[in-house]
C-alpha cells in the first residue's frame, strides 16, 4: 500500500529556478555522427537541438551537390580540351597535307618568332569544301588564351582572302553565312584581348584587315555584331596606341597598331547601307563616340568625320537617348555625353564645309543635340565659367571643359546658324482655326527648334541678348500661306506665336483660369492633355515669351501698332524687321488674356506650386501653384512662418530641364506689365480689359489685403533684417570685368548670392500668407485704381496706429509722448524736450532744403511722426506762416550748384545722371585721392541728400500732401516695381527699354531710332559699343568718359545683326546704370517711409497722380463740400455762409480751370486736386477771414492749406485780389 497516493496519477508539476535542463536525454551521447550534447553548464532545448541537426544535414547535402558540380564542370572541361585537341589536330593535319603550310604548322609546334610566322603568307585552298571544313573545325576551338590558336586565325583569315578572291562565290549563302558570323565573333574577342601575352602584337593588324574584309562580305551580320564590334574597336584605340612591338631585326620601335587602319575599321561596319546599319551607327555613337579625345589616338578627324552620314549617326543617337536608362548605358556617364555632343557637332561642321558654318543644321542634328545639351547643361555651365573665372573664384572641383569640347560647344554660337534655324523647317505654321491635332509636324518642329534655343539660352546666359536676337532675325517659309507671295516669309516671333497660339495649353489657360494649376504642377496631368505633350508645348511657349520680351525693348510705339498681318512678312524691303514682328492688336490681346490667367495662377495659387508632394497639407510652401475650387478666393487659413521660412526648393517649369519656377513668373509678370504699360500710353484694349475681380470677393478685399499686410508686418518684425544697403555699395549691375583681385570679386558674388538667396525664402513665405498682396505688388492692374488707393490709404493708417499707439492724431501723439516721458531726463534736459525737439525745426526760407535735411535727417523713419516747421525769413525773423513755395522750390540743388535733378524738354524731373560723377570730378581737381576718407564723405553726402529727398517724398506721400513736382515716367517706373524683389527676381528690377528713352533724351531716341531702321550697312558709322558721357562742370570745361557697354566692347563692332543689342544695352546704360547710385539713394529713402510693396501696386502715371493729384478739372462743388471755416466765417446754427464766402464761391465758378488751379496751388501748393477728391485733401482746405481792409490781399498758411481771405464787400473786388495774389506767388507776409 502505498502512503503517499493522494487519489490522483497525474505526475505533480515541478518548476525548476536553477536553468538547468530536464532533458532525460541531455545527459546521454546522441547515436548519430556529428550529434553534440550541450554540457551541462550551457544547456539547450530539444528544439535548438534538432534545428542545429537540419541545418548541419542542409551543408552535407549542399557539399554534396557542390562536388557533383565541380565534378561534373571538370568532366566538361576536360572532354571539351580534348575534343578541341582533336579537332585542333584534324585541323593541323588537313594544312599538312595542302601545299605551302608544313613550314607555317612547323613553327607553330615549335618556337618560331611571332614575326617571321606573322610574315609567312599561306597558299589558298584548292577548292571550296577545303575551305568550308577547315572554317567549320576553327570557329569551334579556337582561343584568344592559346598562343598557337591566335597564330592559327591569323594564318586562315589570309588564306581564306586569297581563296575568296580566286573563287569569290564560295561565301555567297548558305552555312558560310553563319560560319563566317562565328568567324568575325572570334577576331573581335582575339583583339579585345589583344593586350595579353597570348595574341602575339604581329597578329592585331592582320586580323583587323580580316574585319575590314568580313564587314564588306556579310555587312548586315557584321553590323548586327556592331555592340561587340565598336566596344573591340574602342578597347583597341584606347590601348593599343600605348603598346611598342620590338623589331628584333633592327631594333626599331614602332606602333602596334595603325591609326589609319583602325580608322578604316571603325568605318568599315557603317559604309554599308543595309537594315542593320542604324544598329551600327547606334552602337558607333555610344561605344566609340564616347572615348575622351580620339584625336590623341587617331590624329586629325577629318578624314573620319568626312565618310560618316552625320545625319543618320543623329537618328541613331536621338533614338537611344529616347530608350530607357537602363538600356541605354551612356546616360549615366556624364563626360561621355559630353564628348559624344563634341564629336557630333565635329561632323556636322564638318560636313557643311567649314568649322564655323554659315548654314543652319538640319533638324535630325538640332533635336539630338539639344537632348544632349538638356542632360549636361550643368556640366557645361560650370566648365565654361570655370574657363572664364579667375583660380581663386573658381569653384572647387570643377574643371575645365577640355579645349576640343570647349571649341565644339562655343562653335553652336554662330549667328548665322541661329538665324537660320527656322528655314531648315518642313512643315508651315497652320492658322488656329485650321489646326486639327496638336502633334501635328509644324508644332513638333516648332518644340524641337524652341528646345534647342532655350538650351543655348541656358548654356551661354552672358550671350542671351545675342541669342535672341539671331533668332528674332530668323525667318521661316511661309509655304502655302504666302497666298501668292512666293518669297513670304515667316519672322520668327510670328512663327513661335502661332505654335504657342496653337498648342493645348494655351487655349486651356487662355479659356479657363481655373484650369491652370494642373498644367504647371510636375506630377499632374491635366484633363485631356498628356502630360508629355504639355511638357513639350512649355517649352515652345517659353522661348516666345523669351523673344517677344526682347523685342518689345527695342520695338517703338508706331512698329508695336503698325502690323495688319497674323502671319507672313511684308514684300517691301524697305520696311523695319521689327515692324515685321509686331502682332496685331487682336493677337496681343489674346496673348495678355493668356498672360494674365498665367500669372494670376502663379501667385494666387503659389503656396502649391513649392513641393507637390505636401500639395493636401495645410497652406504652406509646399508648391509653387494650388488648386481653389472657389472662385472668390483661397483658403484663409495661414501657414507658420518658421515653416516657411525653412523650405526653399526650387521647382522647375514642367518639361523645361533648368528653367526655375522663380525665372518663368518673373518673366511672365515682365511681359504683362510691358503690355500693360503699352496700354496705358495708348489705349488699344477694351476698358476693364485688365482687371480679374472676378477671382476676388470684392466686399471683403480690402479688409483681407489689409489683414495680409498686418501678417507680413508680423513677419518682417520676428525675422533678422540683415540687408542693410549701404548708399556706397548700391547694385549698379556691374559688367563682368571690372578691376579687382579674385578674391575680391569671389566675396562680392557669395554676398549677392546670398542675399539673392533670402529675397527668393522671404518672397515664398510671403506669397504664401499674402497672395493678394503678391497680386498687388506685381500685377496690380488687376484691381482697380481706386480699390488700391483706399487699400493704400489703409496701409498708412495701421502703419500710423501701430507707430502711435494708436493715438494718429498729432496732437494726441505729442501729450502721449510728454505724458510718457514725464519726469525722465536725457543729457540733463527733460526727455520729452528732447523727444518732441528732434521733431521739430527751424528753417531758414534761403537755405530751405540744406536745413531740414540738417535738422530732420537723423530720424531717418522716425520723419514718419508729426513735425513742426518755424521759417526763419530772409531778415532773420520768426515768421508767424508757411509760405506756398515749401521745400519743392529748392530741394534740387546742392550747395555748389549742381542740379540734383535734371528736366526734360516737358519740365519732368528724373536724377541728374552725371551728378556723382559732377562730384567725383570736382574732388579729384581739389586734389583728393579716391581711397581717402574725406573723398567717400563727400560721395555720401551727396547721396544722403538724394536719399532724405526721397524721405520728403515719402512723408508727403505719408500724410497725404499734395506737392506740385512732376517726374519722368520711367523715373516713377522704378518706383512701381521696387516692390518686386520678393517674389519675382527676374522682373524685381527696371527694364530699359528704347520708348523709355524718347522721355530722357528725345535727340538720343530719334538717332536710335533711325539706326534701327537703318537700310544700308551700319558700319558705315564706325560704332562700338561704347558710350561717352559728357560731364558738365561749373566754372570749366566739360570733361568726357568713355566707358564699355559689354566686354570687349571697344573692339566690337556695331553691325546690321548685332544693331539691336547695341541700342538694348544704350538705352540700359542711359536709363539704368548710369544713374544707379542716384535713384537706389533716392529709392532707399522714400522705401524707410512708404514700404515698396505699397508703392508696387500703382503705375508710373498713378505713382504720378498719388504725388501731385488729379489732372482733371477742379471740381468747385466738391470743394466747396469739403471746406472749413474759421473766425467770423464759421457757419452757425442758421448753415449760412457767410456773403464775403458766398462771394468766394461765385467767383470760383466764373473762374476758368486755369484761374481755378492758380487759387488751389496758392492754399495748398499744388494746382492739382487729390485722387479721390477734396474730402481726402489733408489738411482740409479751409477759409479764414484776416480783416476788412479792402486793399489788402489773401494769404494762406499751405501748411494747414488755409486761405486767410480779406471781407471783401463785392465780387469784382474779391477776383481781382485773389487772381493778384496768386499770379504774384503772394505769401503770408504780405497780407
């Protein structure tokens, strides 16, 4: 019995803490070989066991099979030695027995020099089947590792030569086809493997000659081996030239191989024209026509370059460039590419006769080479700067091109090829209406030929103006739509109109704006539109927009209105080429509607168009276009700035490889505002033909632009303004060449490139959190003119309020301050004296502008805040008023008489041109050195008061005051467009154009004009470009500078073709460098005042009208609405006017507009009325009476725009005084 059981047989469950396994077969050997037990300090499972079993059972089986295969590969081996042996053997036999070969097979078993068997020539075989069974056994054993196999083709090659020449059909069909294929396979390996020890050098040119013979023998077969073929001949030219054979005879080194042997090689396979051949040339093109410096090889290319159709070589490089990557081997290999562009523009140089050919290429040529250029752009880029930059500027790791491609590449720059591009076409340009399918041939031709110059465009930016103009030259035929004109030719911006007028985007974006999004975001595909075809439509719209850019600086008013045709050019050679260019009026105005839904969707929908693939997060800079599916505007929700300011990728205009983004708004935005301005001189579009508010909501705008600008404000106060412009270092677009060290010029580029840099993030971040006021700020005729006065007015008011505290007015201003600094002190002196007293000035009338920029200067934006004026008279005296003259009367001079400003023949003020220079000269007569200290003070000074002049400016503009002073439009151009530094870098500056220049110098515009349209050779006027300017000096004579308008430019001619470029760069020089330091002074002051952005959203003629007021007629009624009275004029309780006021007004209306302005400018300094009426005249017009005494005559304090008016008792009296007054320019002491 037992004690223990429990009533239960189930074993109790025992847990064991110690790690030890309980594994009752751990402790026992395994029975099978191999099997280890763990010990007993390092247990294991069963499990891990048996895994480690399986897996030792898994390298025995694998072990095994890899001895059966290493078994099975040596029997193979060695039964295929042997029966090569046997066949080797019967081989040997059969020479044997034919007669000449016992000698030749002798050295072969023995150890005759590789020379004397290579000149032992066999006899050919007796009859065909010899020949055939001795191919058959060779092509089967022979190996380039064997010395004596080696030895043995080369003796069979030449017999098989001299056999074919005795019976020469006995490789005419049949098996000798394929035998003779094996045949070339296995020289081609020999020579690839002519470098080793077993291909004795002797051997190389024999059987070289055996490939030139089997490529005339079987040429489809040998050009279908053309791969092994040209990658043989490229290892042979690559190494062979480097190898040495010793004549043992008289120990004379000379080459191993022949160039001019090999050159017949490499034509060998290509002279034949058979199905394979463009296989060949396709193969010739990437194995060999990619070796770096083939003339190092072969010597001169000439010869090579004269037996090749360059133009089926084209057809076969464009169509492995259009395979896939992985295919196509060379598109990997940058330097390849490189070299084989090189070579190609060799041989169609080459071809037309001369290395810089006067003839145009053909298209197979211009559509492979500009898929060439597309790929290494970059590449070409950095090695032409690095060959026009100094060692020390130089980008590190970059080298030069080498010369052969640096001089194929500079060869694509010749005039007359650009030209004539268009006349290489083969299909003419449709009219829209008769265009059925976009992939027609004209606008397949047309992409290719636009490709081909936008890639030149980007390779050579230094000679972009040259470019396009060769291509404006240009000219296509006009084919069946000459309508009888045999000679009709297409100009060229006519041509890439009608393809641009033609193709799917335009019609998209011209019919929809809310369809344009998809078309310029990369990853999209638009509705109906493959994504391919609207890449390549891009690329044909772009080098339009390119040209017509270019020629509108040079095109007149008269030629911009002038064309009656759509298409073909005039048969009169007497008229311009640039009035041929000029599109009818109904096609510019479907070109701006494209325009303007263009740039609308560039700026509205920016945030989108940043990085597409964060397109459907919140609004951010994700992508540079995003699509609104309301009409009335975009999301309101706001990105983070810190966000923003972090992403700075540059997207790329869809199928346009290296065109930013950035490049194409600006230039978009450029042409726009060209058009615009075109209409503003001389209206020739519908009214409200500009504006998009249908894309706004309208009620809401204004508050919502305001709202944009207060976060903007935010914005600009968290972010670090580091660009502080100095007055000395103002951007003068100076030409590359100026004198100074590398290192120097090295540093001046990194600082603009940087600051480049954060104009490009800051305008990215604006353009997401304020795309109306981008709208504004670039394409502000989007909205109309009074909407942006009162947004303008807007801006000032918030700007005010911030400032004061919200106290605007300021007098309530002026207590704040004195209540804030109550009790403080400054220097010993009650701060708030010295507060209110940097605010205020006294100001002698005889030194009025020199005084105030003394007094006020020091504030720099702090003029913004109210001041106070006393003037000092002539006598010394305090006076009690302001006289009507104010500052404008004086403020264009300095203190030595030169003119700060300059008029033209229609009185309009612009910066005198030659005033620093006036200085600079000045200085150097009293003797100062350049680098002095005393020379750059008086250099700012002077640009100090151009600056403060431009603070006045700004202050009038600030307060609302109306100053009598009229500028020059292109002047107040650059106002309007300072404000586009932040988001359009291509259009941030001025353009200078020559209708510009009709408002500077009208002499030098009619002389520019009549060089333009010059029939004969203007050569003829012995011109360069050059320009002298005259230096007028007080008191001596006038001095003369002649300075370079490009590099080089004293040595470079002016020319019919290059005429154009040359008034380009005249009118940039006269409108835009020359007066540089001048106008950004002048710019930078009015910019502390008025914030750019606010000035950008106007015009020149609106900047004009926001300065000096309406000029239209006065409008008593509207004045007499907005008048106030003072003393016993004021109006009481009865709203009676007073009868002396009463008197007022009924003169006034019997006044003509003349006499009517006359009164306006004597109370408030200026004739003219304010923008928006007299109700925002500031201060208001007011009236006061100032006596009874009927001799005396008004006055007026324009200061406050009062007029102290006499109680006059009739009419008669009151007009006469009043018209005495303000024809004598009576002020406030004569009353």
């Amino acid at each position: 019995m037992f004690q223990s059981f429990t009533g239960s047989s189930r074993r109790p469950r025992q847990v064991n803490l110690s790690g030890r396994t309980n594994n009752p077969f751990a402790a026992f050997p395994g029975s099978s070989p191999g099997r280890t037990t763990p010990h007993a300090t390092t247990p294991q499972s069963a499990v891990a066991i048996a895994q480690q079993e399986r897996l030792q059972r898994q390298r025995e089986r694998e072990k095994q099979n890899a001895v059966r295969v290493v078994q099975r590969g040596w029997r193979g081996y060695r039964s295929r030695k042997a029966t090569y042996g046997l066949w080797r053997l019967e081989w040997d036999n059969n020479e044997r027995e034919m007669a000449g070969a016992s000698g030749f097979m002798a050295g072969i078993e023995g150890s005759a020099d590789d020379l004397a068997l290579a000149s032992h020539r066999p006899s050919p075989y007796a009859t065909a089947d010899q020949c055939l069974i001795q191919l058959r056994l060779l092509v089967q054993f022979v190996s380039a590792r064997s010395r004596e196999d080696v030895l043995r083709l080369v003796y069979f090659v030449d017999a098989f030569e001299q056999t074919f020449r005795t019976l020469p059909t006995i490789a005419a069909e049949g098996e000798w086809t394929n035998l003779l294929r094996g045949l070339a396979k296995v020289v081609l390996n020999v020579l690839h493997s002519a470098s080793n020890h077993s291909v004795p050098l002797t051997a190389v040119e024999p059987l070289l000659r055996a490939v030139i013979f089997l490529a005339g023998l079987i040429p489809k077969q040998m050009a279908a081996l053309a791969d092994t073929y040209y990658d043989t001949m490229a290892y042979l030219t690559t190494n062979m030239s480097n190898l040495r054979l010793s004549e043992h005879s008289n120990g004379i080194d000379r080459p191993g191989v022949n160039p001019e042997l090999l050159k017949e090689a490499v034509l060998a396979v290509l002279r034949p024209i058979t199905s394979e051949t463009m296989s060949a040339y396709e193969s010739f093109a990437v194995s060999y026509l990619t070796i770096p410096s083939l003339e190092a090889y072969l010597g001169k290319l000439d010869g090579l370059a004269g037996q090749i159709n360059y133009r089926m070589l084209a057809l076969a490089v464009s169509s492995r460039l259009s395979v896939s990557a992985q295919r196509s081997g060379l598109l990997d290999d940058m330097q390849a590419r490189t070299w084989l562009l090189a070579y190609l523009i060799f041989f169609q140089q080459h071809t037309s006769g001369t290395q810089n050919s006067s003839h145009a290429p053909e298209l197979e040529f211009v559509t492979v080479v500009s898929d060439l250029l597309t790929s290494t752009a970059a590449y070409l880029m950095q090695g032409l700067e690095v060959e026009d930059s100094t060692d020390m500027d130089s980008p590190r790791g970059v080298r030069p091109l080498h010369p052969f491609i640096k001089d194929q590449i500079n060869g694509l720059l010749n005039q007359n090829s650009v030209t004539g591009l268009l006349s290489r076409i083969r299909s003419s340009p449709v009219p829209q209406t008769t265009l059925t399918r976009d992939s027609s041939e004209a606008a397949k031709e047309a992409r290719v030929l636009a490709k081909y110059a936008l890639n030149l465009l980007r390779i050579f930016p230094r000679r972009g103006d040259d470019i396009r103009m060769w291509l404006y030259l240009g000219s296509a035929p006009s084919g069946e739509l000459a309508s009888g004109q045999a000679d009709a030719k297409i100009p060229a911006i006519k041509y890439f109109w009608h393809a641009s007028r033609s193709s799917r985007v335009f019609q998209i974006i011209s019919s929809d704006s809310t369809r344009v999004l998809p078309l310029l975001q990369q990853a999209k595909e638009a509705v109906d539109l493959p994504q391919d075809q609207r890449d390549q439509e891009w690329t044909t719209i772009l080098l339009f927009l390119e040209l017509y850019t270019f020629v509108l600086k040079v095109m007149d008013d008269d030629e911009f209105f002038s064309s009656t045709s759509s298409l073909t050019s005039s048969d009169n050679t007497k008229i311009s080429w640039t009035r041929e260019s000029a599109l009818p009026l109904g096609d510019i105005k479907d070109m701006t509607v494209f325009l303007k839904n263009l740039a609308f969707t560039l700026y509205w929908n920016a945030v989108d168009l940043t990085e597409p693939e964060l397109g459907s997060t919140a609004v951010n800079l994700s992508s540079y276009f995003n699509s609104t599916k309301q009409t009335s505007g975009p999301s309101e929700s706001v990105p983070d700035t810190k966000d923003l300011g972090s992403k700075t990728q540059n997207n790329n205009l869809p199928g346009v490889t290296g065109i930013p983004l950035e490049y194409f708004k600006g230039l978009v935005t450029g042409l726009l505002r060209m058009l615009h301005e075109r209409d503003s001189r001389r209206k020739f579009l519908p009214k409200d033909h500009w504006l998009m508010t249908s894309r706004f909501d309208m009620e809401g705008f204004i508050s919502a632009v305001v709202g944009e600008e207060e976060r903007r404000h935010e914005f600009q106060a968290r972010a670090e303004d580091s660009d502080d412009t100095d007055l000395m270092n103002a951007d003068t677009n100076t030409p590359v060449g100026l004198a100074g060290t590398g290192h120097a010029q090295q540093t001046i580029r990194l600082e603009s490139l940087r600051r480049h840099q954060q104009q490009v993030a800051r305008g990215r971040v604006l353009a997401a959190i304020a795309p109306r006021l981008e709208i504004l700020r670039n394409m502000p005729f989007f909205i109309p003119f009074t909407t942006r006065v009162q947004i303008f007015r807007e801006f000032i008011y918030h700007d005010q309020h911030r400032r004061r505290h919200g106290l605007v007015d300021p007098d309530s201003w002026r207590a704040s301050v004195a209540q804030a600094t109550m009790g403080q002190m400054i220097n010993g002196h009650p701060a708030v004296q010295d507060v209110l007293a940097r605010h205020q000035a006294e100001i002698r009338r005889d030194h009025v502008f020199d005084d105030a920029l003394a007094q006020f200067y020091p504030l720099g934006d702090g003029l913004k805040e109210p001041i106070q004026i006393s003037f000092i008279d002539r006598f010394g005296a305090m006076e009690a008023g302001i006289d009507g003259g104010g500052i404008t009367s004086e403020a264009f001079k300095t203190e030595d008489g030169f003119s700060m400003f300059a008029e033209n023949d229609q009185h309009l003020l612009y910066p005198n041109p030659t005033a620093v220079e006036q200085c600079k000269e000045q200085l150097r007569q009293n003797g100062l050195n350049e680098s002095s200290a005393e020379w750059t003070g008086q250099i700012r000074d002077l640009l100090r008061r151009y600056e403060f002049l431009g603070r006045v400016i700004g202050k009038c503009l600030y307060e609302g005051i109306l100053v009598d002073v009229n500028f020059v439009p292109f002047f107040l151009l650059k106002w309007a467009l300072t404000g586009g530094t932040g988001s359009a870098m291509k259009e941030s500056s001025y353009r200078a154009n020559l209708n510009d220049l009709k408002d500077l110098d009208q002499g030098l515009y009619q002389g520019l004009l009549q060089l333009k349209n010059y029939p004969g050779d203007v050569e003829d006027f012995s011109l360069d470009f050059t320009v002298t300017d005259t230096i007028p000096m007080p008191g001596s004579a006038n001095r003369t500078v002649t300075k370079e308008l490009r590099y080089n430019g004293s040595k470079t001619p002016v020319t019919n073709q290059n005429r154009l470029v040359y008034i380009s760069y005249i009118a940039r020089y006269r409108l835009q460098v020359q007066p540089a330091m001048q106008t950004n002074a002048f710019l930078q002051g009015l910019g502390q005042i008025i914030q750019p952005a606010w000035l950008s959203m106007f015009n020149q003629s609106e900047l004009q009208t926001l300065v000096s007021g309406e000029t239209g007629d006065i409008d008593v009624e509207d004045l007499r609405r907005n008048t106030q009275y003072g003393g016993v004029y004021t109006i009481g309780d009865d709203n009676e006017e007073h009868p002396t006021v009463q008197l007022f007004w009924k003169v006034m209306h019997e006044m003509n507009n003349e006499e009517r302005q006359k009164v306006i400018r004597f109370v408030t300094s200026t004739p003219r009325a304010p923008l928006l009426g007299f109700s925002h005249l500031n201060p208001r017009f007011s009236i006061r009476d100032s006596s009874e005494d009927q001799e005396r005559l008004p006055s007026t304090s324009t200061c406050v725009n009062l007029l102290k008016l006499p109680r006059y008792a009739n009419a008669d009296t009151l007009r006469n005084k009043l018209l005495y007054a303000v024809s004598s320019g009576a002020g406030f002491d004569l009353s």
